[in-house]
C-alpha cells in the first residue's frame, strides 16, 4: 500500500495541526478539513482516505475533551451519553457501508450535510431566531423515556456518518444537539468530542479490519492535531454564541464549495 499512500511526513502533519484546530473550535469536525486534503494530497482511494481520517479523530478528541475541561467548559452529559451509545453502536455500521457506497455517493452526502449545517448556524448568527430553540417539546425534553431512547437513536444515525465519512461527527451532531435537544453551542461542542471518543476507537479497529485505513498516516494526523486541537477548543470557548455558530457555519459552507467543485472536475474527467 506504499505506493498508495503517498505525501510527505510534514505534510501530512500540518493537515493534523490545523485540521486539530478546526476540531476544537467546531466540536470534533476536522476531517471535513482531512478528507478533502489527504484526497488532494495522497493517492488513496476515497474510502482508505475516511478510514485514515477515522483514525485521526481518537487524539484529536480525547485533545478536544481535556481542552474544554481545563478551559472551564461544560459537557451535558444527559443528552451527551445516551448520543455516545448509539455513536458508539454506530461506529460498527459506518465502515461497512463505506465500504459497498459509491464514492460519489459520498460527496453527494457530505455536500449536502455542510449546506444544512451552514443554513442552520447561518441563520442563527444573522437571522430572526427561527431554529435558536429546540424543536422537541421542554416537556418531552424531561421525559428521560422520551429522551433517553431519542438521543441513542440520533447517536446511531451521527456514528453511522462519521465512523463511514472519517469527519468526527461534529458537523452532525453538534447540530443535532442545539436544534433537536436545545443545548447550548459551546456545551454541544465539547459533549460532541466526548461522544466521539468511543465511535473513533470502533470505527478505526473496523476500518483498519477492512483494510479501508492507512495508520501510517492516521496516527500521524492524531498526534499532530493535539496542540491545533486544544488551541482551537479555548478559541471557541472565548467567543460568543452567535459568533461561534457564525463559524461554524461559513467553515461548512466553504467545505461544501470546495466538494461541489471537486466532485464536477471528477465527472468532466479533469
């Protein structure tokens, strides 16, 4: 797989740093920044490119959740564990359809999760507060037989994504957070990291299994995103809501420019 998985070691390690930051500050999406880059800048195919990316997310959040306990952040833990089950359940499905799915299946989904996720936070930051409260119900929102069964069901759905995409779920689940559950930004972020601990572990062992991973240059992205990682989580921490959904927001819409435009350069054949 040598020939496979070309780039050069400091190469691939300032994608890991600045990919690291991009994961701190976002809750746990760097690899919208690692796909596209190892795709740009290695020969793998695109399915060894989100299993290596996969691989990347354990450092990047165990960083991530460390970053935001000693920046003084909070993590909601009601709706952040039942998430991290199914994330965790999730993790097993994800590689397996990555697997048997078109790659451009792949970018057609990625492209259209980071125009939603864009839209949201968009509207968030300079519109009437249209999605600024949860859409389930306070009263369903106490009901832990309501709650708990939800949140795990989301949980699968979001680990199912990132343990197949390699993104880190953040730019799913932190999402999902704030509209489904009505939990604050910065809070949805760093239960988002935690949440990833677990899916990264089981997707990274099945993607490794597959063959769909290069850890070569996995771990080597992991180990470079932690510095990146811890700066960009105390970042996030320091701004405001609406600032940091701001963010969020224009980071996913420029990720789903550059898919757009890669993804048509693939079909011309260019």
């Amino acid at each position: 797989m040598a020939s496979r998985e070309r780039g050069s070691t400091a190469g691939i390690a300032t994608i890991g740093a600045v990919g690291g930051v991009v994961g701190g500050l976002i809750g746990g999406g760097a690899g919208v920044l690692y796909v596209p880059a190892l795709d740009r800048f290695t020969g793998m195919s695109r399915a060894r490119v989100h299993g290596t990316s996969t691989i990347a997310q354990i450092g990047l959040c165990v960083a991530g959740v460390a970053a935001y306990a000693v920046g003084g952040g909070a993590i909601d833990l009601r709706v952040g564990v039942p998430m991290m089950i199914g994330g965790t359940l999730g993790g097993f499905l994800g590689p397996w359809l990555l697997a048997r799915t078109r790659e451009t299946v792949l970018r057609v989904l990625l492209i259209a999760i980071l125009v939603l996720t864009a839209v949201k936070f968009g509207i968030d930051a300079v519109g009437p507060p249209l999605f600024t409260h949860a859409l389930v119900s306070p009263g369903l929102l106490a009901d832990p037989w309501f709650l708990l069964p939800t949140a795990v069901g989301v949980g699968v759905v979001v680990g199912a994504w990132s343990g197949a995409m390699g993104l880190g779920g953040g730019l799913l689940a932190v999402p999902a957070m704030v509209l489904l559950f009505g939990v604050e930004l910065h809070v949805a972020a760093g239960t988002s990291l935690l949440m990833f601990i677990p899916n990264s572990l089981v997707g990274s062992w099945v993607h490794v299994r597959q063959g769909t991973a290069s850890t070569r240059w996995g771990w080597l992205l992991g180990l470079a995103s932690v510095p990146g990682v811890v700066a960009g989580a105390l970042l996030g921490l320091a701004l405001d809501t609406e600032v940091l959904g701001l963010v969020f927001g224009t980071f996913a819409l420029l990720m789903a420019v550059r898919e757009i435009v890669a993804l048509a350069r693939r079909r011309r054949g260019t």
